[in-house]
C-alpha cells in the first residue's frame, strides 16, 4: 500500500493506540493523529501539519518551527531570524524560495504557525549568534548551498 498523503512521526503513537484499542491516553500529549483511517483506504482529517525544534544541535541544526499545508511548506528560521516558503510539489529539496513572490500566503501561514506555536504554549529557542552554521549543514538562510 502507498499514499500520498503527508504524514509524520508524531502520528505512530495515535495510530497503534486507535488499532490496539487502548482509548485512555488519547487525549494525553497528542501531537499527531491517528493513520488507522488511511491504513483502511480513507482520507486524514487534517489540513495542517507543525513542527518546533527550537534547539541547536550538534550535527548542524539550527532551531526552526514549520508549518506545511497541503503542497506549501513555511519555515521560520530563528538563527537567521527569516522565513522560507517552498512548493513541496514543484521543489521537494526546497531550493526555491517562494517568500517574496507570495506574499499573502506566506503571511497566512506565518500566522497559523504563530497561532499554534502560542496555543501549546511552545519554548521558544535563544539565538546562539557564535553559530555559523553555512559550513557544517550546507545551507545558507535555510537554502541548500551544497547540493548541486
């Protein structure tokens, strides 16, 4: 079985809760949703998707949140202190960014992302401004510099 449909990591723990039954920590630190809808040939309920990672890490990453709804991906970067918006359809390596020729939805989606980000009441990173991380990770403002 294949599906285009996006998914992520977070979404396993609902998933073997709904199909093992186990139905009294659903509501507990739920980031994902359940994939057991797709697994039986249906549709997902979810037109967003959110990711936080507002840590510096050894192998080079820098902290960022992300927001992707259905082919856009916006990115705001807190070491650069910018955002990036990438068609995902058009450009699956992000290396095209579409911040400035789409404005308007780039500000909607930056908006949602903050919206989430507040709601769960997220830790937001502290720059590191030591860090120059062009070298170790291949991206200069978050586009690859490295890939050919």
């Amino acid at each position: 079985m294949t599906s285009d449909t996006p998914v992520n990591s977070a979404d396993f723990y609902p998933t073997f809760l709904e199909m093992t039954g186990i139905s009294e920590r659903k509501q507990k630190n739920m980031d994902g949703i359940s994939l057991a809808p797709l697994l039986k040939g249906k549709s997902l309920d979810r037109d967003e998707m959110y990711w936080h990672f507002p840590h510096y890490q050894g192998e080079g990453a820098y902290p960022s949140s992300a927001i992707r709804q259905g082919s856009y991906k916006l990115i705001h970067n807190y070491h650069y202190e910018d955002d990036l918006l990438f068609n995902l359809e058009t450009d699956p390596y992000e290396e095209h960014n579409l911040f400035d020729q789409k404005p308007d939805l780039a500000a909607a989606m930056k908006f949602r992302l903050t919206e989430s980000l507040h709601s769960v009441s997220a830790k937001m990173p502290i720059k590191n401004p030591s860090k120059d991380l062009t070298e170790e990770i291949g991206h200069k403002n978050g586009i690859n510099v490295k890939r050919p």
